[in-house]
C-alpha cells in the first residue's frame, strides 16, 4: 500500500539507530537506501508518510556477554515463557556508548542534508511536519548512561534528549527492571530507587 499523502504517522518508539550503528552480523545497512531489512529507512519513510517519531537509543550488553544473545535464559514453560532479569551495566560503558551513538546520530542528521532532524521542542516538530522533513525525538532506552549523581544529564538534555524510559528490562541505580515472563504482571520488583525518584522530578 502506498501512502497516499492524507496522514501522516508520529512513531512512538524505534530501534533503528542501534540497528544501523551496531547491526548483528549480516545486517550491515544504510538509512538512506531502501532495504528490505531493519525497522526504517529513509526511501520507506517516505513511502509510508511516516512524519517522526521518538528514535531510541539503547546500550546492549556488551561484546562478549552470553546476555548479548536476545535469548539468553529462555525457558519455554506449558502457558508461556520466562527470562532471567538481565544483569545491570557498568555505567561507564553505557555512557560511553551512548555518547557514540549520539555521535553517529548527528553524522546521520548531516549526512541528510536537511532531509532529517533530531528535535529539541515543538517549534521544530512542528516546521519539519509542514516541511516535509523526518522529525527525529531523541529517546534513552534505560537510564543506565545516567550517573547516580546525574551530574550528566544536562548534557544530554543540551545533545538534545528529550525522552527517557528509566529502566528497560535490566535493573539500574534509578529503578528496578521487569523480567520478560508470560504470563506474568509487569506490576513486580521495588520500582524506583530513591535516587531514581531523584532523576523523576528532575
């Protein structure tokens, strides 16, 4: 089906960043050429009117780790499954990371020239959605990147973060994780740490 210029699409969430900056083997791509691999790219947004969306930036576990394996612990039961909670990262490698992704975000931004940007406020969600240009809203997959002191967070707030899920899957210094299980209630662990409620009203 061809988008046929009547609606647009605002995505609520995306890996495709990490896709494309850290792809499994085999799954090299670029965002400006159409694949038939990956969540987007460039040609298929513009096929599909998607608008923008909240483009997520996620730290895997590192090279190495058997968590790295997305299936890591799988155990399938009569009713469903159950995966162990991962294991928490070390807060230098996944601000290190991080910040190599936000890296490759802005290559990517430039190497669009004008066709793609990362979004700050409403302004400039707005003026991309009339003009035709890929919003992107910057989102943190966990808040591992953040130190417990959050002496960092202005600085990724000034590289243009404007959205931040606390925990993913694993646990952090900011909140409890929630293990993939089904069936099973996401309503489990301690959920946020003091310090955690701390990063909240900040």
């Amino acid at each position: 089906m061809r988008y046929d210029g009547n609606m647009k699409v605002f995505d609520g969430h995306n890996d495709t960043i990490l896709e494309i900056f850290s792809p499994d083997p085999g799954h090299e791509r670029s965002f400006f050429q159409k694949n038939t691999i990956g969540q987007l790219d460039l040609p298929r947004v513009r096929l599909g009117g998607f608008g923008g969306g909240l483009f997520s930036l996620y730290i895997p576990a590192p090279i190495g780790s058997p968590e790295r394996n997305p299936h890591y612990g799988l155990t399938i039961t009569e009713d469903g499954y159950r995966m162990p909670l991962p294991s928490a990262l070390n807060q230098t490698y996944a601000e290190n990371f991080i910040n190599s992704e936000l890296e490759f975000l802005k290559r990517l931004e430039q190497e669009a020239r004008g066709k793609v940007k990362l979004v700050t406020n409403f302004q400039e969600l707005d003026s991309c959605w009339k003009n035709e240009i890929l919003s992107m809203v910057l989102h943190f997959e966990g808040a591992e990147a953040i130190r417990a002191d959050i002496s960092n967070l202005e600085h990724f707030y000034e590289q243009g973060l404007r959205s931040l899920g606390i925990v993913w899957s694993r646990p952090n210094v900011f909140g409890n994780g929630v293990p993939f299980m089904y069936p099973h209630s996401p309503d489990t662990g301690e959920g946020l740490t003091q310090i955690g409620k701390k990063l909240v009203c900040n």
